[in-house]
C-alpha cells in the first residue's frame, strides 16, 4: 500500500533516520489519493555498485549506513528491501525507498543476525519510541495490529542491542 511509503517516511523521522527516507507525503492527483515522494538524484542502485563492483571511498562510513538501514528493515520488517529498494548518491549517501511490503505483523525479527552494530543515538531513539508517538505520526496509515508489531519488533531489537554490548562491550556494538 502506498500507505506504507509515507508510514516508513514518518517513521524514520521518530527515529531520527529521515535523512536516509525521501519526504514522503500523502496528495491527491487526478481524482485518486496516493503517495508523492521527494525526487532523489541517484548515481546507482545498490544492484548496480554490486554489479559494477564498486567500493565506497569510505568503508566505516558506508558501514555505519547499512547498519542502520539493516535495524530500520528489522524495525518496520521490510521483506522487500531488495538491492533496488536502496539508492546511493554521487558523494555515497545511501537511501531507502519503497515500503510497500513493509510493516508486516511479524512480532519476531525477521533477520536478527543481521543486527550486528547500531548507531548510539538511533539506539537512544529506539528506546524512547513509544506507541503513542507511532500513534500520532503514522497512525492514519498504519493499523493497529500493525502498529503493536512494530513496537514489538522495537522490544526485540533493543533487547539484542542490550545483550550484544553486556556480551562484546559497548565499544564494538555502539558507535
């Protein structure tokens, strides 16, 4: 559902991640209401860099993004996020797009092995996220159901961040 475009969008912005979600609002065009999203001038999908094997100038930094793009996945639990789902820009700032399959009911995480490192204040923005904050910012296109799996989902994900830094230290999970 074009919905889920804009509820990734509003969510990204609770968990401070909007900068790697085009803006994604609701219009009307022609009669019929959907999703209008902010052009981004893309050099290459991620199929693409793969393809044409190319390599980020900087790898921690390139690191750091897919990592938090894997806990934002896990987050909306986004079965779609496929190698054109992602953009990446001339200067190597790397994009999410269509949401369309997300936000399935899934209270488990779909890939948890794929949490390995998160951002300190993305994690910070994970605990804080409440219900009534997804409520009031997605709440018009997200269910209810949907919305309980969500914060679910955000249980998990911060339960194995906490247990990963009790386990590693903090310094080689949080950075």
């Amino acid at each position: 559902s074009y919905h889920f475009n804009i509820a990734g969008y509003e969510l990204a912005k609770l968990v401070g991640l909007d900068y790697m979600v085009p803006v994604t609002v609701e219009r009307e065009w022609k009669g019929k209401t959907g999703a209008l999203a902010w052009w981004l001038p893309f050099k290459w999908h991620e199929f693409d860099r793969l393809k044409l094997r190319l390599q980020p100038p900087d790898t921690e930094a390139w690191s750091r993004q897919t990592h938090r793009m894997r806990v934002f996945v896990q987050l909306i639990c986004d079965p779609d996020r496929n190698f054109h789902n992602a953009l990446i820009t001339e200067d190597w700032t790397l994009f999410m797009i269509d949401f369309t399959r997300a936000f399935r009911v899934h209270h488990e995480l779909e890939k948890p092995d794929n949490l390995v490192r998160c951002d300190r204040q993305l994690l910070e923005k994970l605990r804080l996220l409440n219900q009534a904050d997804v409520e009031r910012a997605a709440g018009p296109h997200l269910r209810k159901h949907e919305i309980e799996a969500l914060m679910a989902r955000r249980e998990k994900i911060v339960a194995l961040f906490d247990r990963l830094i009790a386990e590693k230290g903090e310094s080689e999970v949080l950075y």
